[in-house]
C-alpha cells in the first residue's frame, strides 16, 4: 500500500454570490418583467418576531445537471444533494460547530461496549403524501438498500460497521454494529436521508423512476411542485414539516450546466444565488448593482502529496523544503483573487471550535528550502 505525505497548501474560500431581489413575490420585477434589481419590502406577510426575515417569495439556485431524487442512488451527485437535503430529512442534522443535533430522531444513546446506538425518533412526522414517518421507515432504508452490498448505495462506506438496523417499536430503532463507532450520528447527518418504506418497498430502489426522477416524496421543509427534465425542479413550501416551516413559498432549481451562464444569471437577475467557485469573474460581478458577494471559509483543502514509496520524501527535511519552495500567498493573491488562506495544519479555520493558530509554520522561504 502506498504512504503518502501530505503537504498542505491552501484552504479556499466559498463565495456566496446573491442578488438583492433574490426574495420577494412574483410581482417583485419591474412593470416590463425585468428584475428590478432592489430588495423587495413588502413581498409577503411578516414573519414571526425573531425569525429574521419575511415570509413568500421564492429563489432560483443553478444546479448542473438534473438531479435524482434519491439520496442513496449511485447517480445521485452534487446536483442530487442539494436537492435531496430540503426534500427529505435525515435522523440528526449538523449543528453548530458541525456537532450532530436532533432532526427525525429526538434522542440517542450508545450501549455501554458501544455496538448499539438506539434513537428515539420523532412521532410527529409525515411524508409529503401524508402517510406517518415511524421506525420502519428507518430500518428499510438502511437493512434493504444501505446494507444490501449487491446494490452499491452511494454513501454506503461510512456505514460498513452497521450489522443491522432493527425497530425495537413504533418509534425506536437500533443500529447494531460489528466494531464502535463513535462518529455514527454524525454520519446520518451526511447525505443519508431516509426514504418511504410504504413506496419502496418489493421495487427496485434504482428502477423506481416514478420516484427518483418525478414524484419524490419525502419529509423534508420543502415538497416536490413541478420538475422539467432539463430545465428546473421547483420546491415548495411544505406546511406540515415537522420543525420550523421554511419561509419561502418556493425553491426553483434551475439545470444550468455552464458556470458561465450562472454569471451572466446573476448579473440578469434571473438567479438568486450560487456559490462561485472560480474567481475569474469576480470583479465583474462585484461591481454589478443589486448584486453582493458573501466570503464564508470552508473545509475545501488543496494540498500536495508525496509518495513516500520514494526514498527522497521519506526526509521529513525535503518534506519540509518543498512547503518552503512554495509561495502559497501568491497563489492565493493571484489565482484565488484573495479568497483563501494558507493550511498550516489539517484542521480548517472555519471549524472554529477545534481549530488552532498556535501550530508551528513554514513560510516561504527559498533560501531556507535550499539549505535543508
């Protein structure tokens, strides 16, 4: 098996691009359709004190190809997880400082040798055709396509331990586990929502089209409305949703496969929001009114990796020397236009509750790397 070294480099920053009539009612344009370009005051009926914003309106996000409404299938790609994440609900969520908090489960506890976690899941939920969420849902989704090896479900690694998924009730399962596994919960935060057993089951989980590519039905804040192979999913508001019901009336996510024409959108006012990831086109639209740039560090890492099969990367001090030969602020300066930060270590600044600034730094130092 191959050692690799690996040299950290940059950790980039995501930048949120957002037009200021990302938010408003369908009368938000101008009298001759175009956007307006100003924020909407009066798009909807005040929200409840305390919840920062208005409710109605909607937003359109680009996504680039067209997405399958199903979080485990192996199609089931970027494009796929943005949408999954609003239409259905996994048992725990990230919370703050990315700790697992409660979503379909309420509660969890581990066994004393930690090979059972049981989670006490909600009694309250239903699935957007009405039908009761309840600890079936649970076990199917994980015994019959998560567990099932022949089937390759996207995602299954992160559960290799899981022997079995049993619901000990109504509304009680039990993950029974082959070695512990400490970062359970937060696992069934990632990507691992949970899918209707009343609809799945006796179908084949990737055949299933009516669902996985038209009519999905889940438990998530938002509900299919409409989806156009090619063009757009629309979302919208799901008023019986378990927790805090969404604000927006609806969510579009409009196929756009060139990054290009999410700029040109953005700058139209025919999107919302996106994340820009390549810097090219920054100042165009920084400068462009109505429309803001939003900065937010991420736990993206570029890093370089060294085979220490070779002789040569073994040294620590050759190690150390390239990070040295490198001069990663330029990078940063003219690659990213600014939006990074130098990785000192493996732990990115956005995760600040684990993140530390007093690790020991090498700086670019050409001469320094040529002595060692």
């Amino acid at each position: 098996m191959k050692k690799l070294a690996r040299t950290g480099l940059l950790i980039v920053a995501s930048l949120g691009v957002l037009s200021a009539c990302a938010y408003g009612s369908e009368d938000s344009s101008g009298d001759d359709g175009n956007s307006s370009g100003e924020t909407v005051e009066d798009s909807g009926e005040e929200a409840e004190e305390g919840s920062g914003g208005q409710s109605g309106g909607k937003v359109s996000i680009p996504i680039v190809a067209d997405p399958t409404f199903n979080p485990w299938h192996p199609n089931a790609y970027a494009e796929s997880n943005v949408v999954n994440r609003v239409l259905f609900s996994g048992l725990t969520k990230p919370g703050e400082d990315l700790v697992p908090s409660p979503s379909l489960a309420e509660s969890w506890e581990t066994s004393e040798d930690e090979l059972e976690w049981t989670f006490q899941v909600r009694e309250d939920v239903l699935w957007h055709d009405g039908e009761t969420f309840d600890s079936e849902d649970v076990s199917y989704t994980f015994n019959e396509i998560v567990l099932n090896e022949e089937l390759g479900a996207n995602g299954a690694s992160f559960f290799g331990d899981v022997e079995e998924v049993v619901a000990d009730d109504e509304f009680t399962v039990t993950f029974k586990l082959s070695n512990p596994v400490a970062a359970l919960p937060a696992y069934l935060g990632f990507n691992s929502e949970i899918l209707p057993e009343h609809i799945f089951n006796g179908e084949d989980p990737w055949d299933l089209s009516s669902f996985n590519k038209d009519n999905a039905v889940g438990t998530g804040p938002f509900k299919m409305s409409t989806y156009t192979s090619g063009q757009s999913v629309v979302l919208e508001r799901n008023e019986d949703y378990f927790g805090d019901t969404a604000l927006l009336d609806e969510v579009e996510y409009k196929v756009l496969a060139d990054s290009n024409t999410h700029v040109a959108q953005i700058l139209s006012g025919e999107l919302s929001i996106f994340s820009l990831e390549d810097t090219a086109s920054i100042e165009r639209i920084e400068q462009q009114d109505g429309v803001d740039v939003y900065p937010r560090e991420t736990t993206q890492f570029y890093w370089l990796s060294l085979n220490q099969e070779h002789e040569k990367y073994q040294e620590p001090l050759v190690r150390q020397a390239i990070t040295h030969a490198i001069n990663r602020e330029n990078i940063i300066d003219t690659v990213l236009q600014g939006y990074g930060t130098i990785a000192d270590h493996g732990i990115s600044p956005a995760l600040e509750e684990y993140y530390r600034d007093d690790v020991e730094t090498l700086a670019y130092d050409p001469d320094e790397a040529s002595l060692l």
